[in-house]
C-alpha cells in the first residue's frame, strides 16, 4: 500500500508539472495574441488553435488532479450522518462505480481518437488532430488510477475498521 501511494504522489507531481506548463503556455499565447492584435494589427493565426486545444489539456489535467485531492464533484449529503464503517463501504462503492465510468468514457474517447487519426485532418502547422486530443482517453486514464488508489485506501480503512471490532 506504501509502495501504490507513493507512486500516486509521484503521479500527481508530474500532472502538476504540466498542469503549470499547459497553463503557462496557454496565458502567454493569449497574452501575446492580445498584445500582437492591439498594438501591431497582427496576430498569430495558428495561437488562438492552440489555446482552445490548450484548455482542453489543463482541464482534463486538472481533473486528474481533482480526483487525487478528493476535490472532484461530490454528493455528500448522505455521508455525514452514517457511521464511519459504512461511510468507507459507500466510498468503496463510488470508487468501483467512477473506476467503470472512467473506463467507459476512456474507450470511448479512445475510439474517437482514432477516427480522428484516420481521417488524416490537422489542427495547424501539420501536427494532427488526433494529437491534440490525445488527452482526453489519458485523462480519463489518469482519473481511473487515482480512483483505483482511493478505492484502496478505503478497503484498507475498512477492513482496519473491521479488525478494530473483533
């Protein structure tokens, strides 16, 4: 269990690294459209393309980050009044049930990915489509570990719970 949470601090190291990067990246080019359109009349034509794929990247990278936090969208309503012990069998369960989402949407996303690669069309300067949207299978890929991790660590609190009361 050390050896699985460590490699999800390692995990979420490396997101935030291109988390600050896409970000960057993104508000320089937009900056820089700004200022080149403002005061030069000009502009960057493929900057604004980029920025758009640019979201998409910091979002899903984002989420990913999101999950490993516990701060993705949650419904907590119900799990302040049960008990610990079965407060960690619904987090068990909502673990299970993101993991098959994630699974789900990321084959989905995976097949669109491909017909994009076959239809042979490019986002700008050559490069791809398919490469710019190569985030959105990883991203659900990354959110599906993250969730595997938590689905983990609430068997370990569950099953220590369960030991504790006999």
């Amino acid at each position: 269990m050390t050896l699985l949470l460590a490699l999800d601090r390692l995990l979420v190291r490396v997101e935030y690294a291109f988390l600050i990067l896409f970000l960057g990246a993104m508000v320089s080019l937009a900056f820089m459209q700004v200022v080149l359109r403002n005061v030069f009349d000009t502009g960057v034509l493929w900057a604004d393309t980029l920025v758009r794929h640019l979201v998409l990247w910091v979002g899903f990278t984002g989420a990913a980050i999101a999950t490993h936090e516990g701060r993705h969208i949650g419904i907590d309503a119900l799990t302040k009044f049960i008990s610990p012990r079965a407060k960690s069998v619904v987090q068990i369960f909502t673990s299970l049930f993101s993991i098959l989402a994630c699974y789900f949407l990321g084959d989905a996303a995976l097949t669109f990915l491909l017909d994009e690669k076959a239809s042979g069309s490019e986002i700008m300067l050559s490069v791809p489509t398919w490469v710019g949207l190569l985030i959105v299978p990883f991203g659900y890929f990354l959110m599906a570990i993250h969730f595997v991790v938590k689905l983990a660590e609430n068997a370990v609190d569950f099953m220590g719970r369960r030991k504790e009361r006999t």
